[in-house]
C-alpha cells in the first residue's frame, strides 16, 4: 500500500503536468493514474532518460 499524499486530482494534474514541462517528457493521458503515489512519481524520474 502506498503514502497517502493528500493530492486532490486536481493537484495531481498540476504534479504531472509541471513534470512534463521541467523534463520534457509526455504521459500519455490514460498513464496518469498511474503516478498517484510519489513512489510511482520517483520511478519515472529514475527511469528518464540521461
């Protein structure tokens, strides 16, 4: 079970959607669920592109 990060959706979209800006990535919209928790979150960054 994951953190509880008390993000709202809306939240949750601004969290993607500053990631995309600051790394120049895209997640396809029906992958956005998927980074719900930080630890999702910080396996993207992880997995990015060096």
């Amino acid at each position: 079970m994951g953190i509880d990060t008390g993000w709202d959706s809306l939240n949750h979209l601004k969290i993607i959607s500053e990631l995309e800006s600051a790394y120049k990535i895209r997640v396809a919209d029906n992958d956005i669920e998927k980074y719900g928790e930080m630890k999702a979150i910080v396996d993207l960054y992880k997995n990015l592109p060096k």
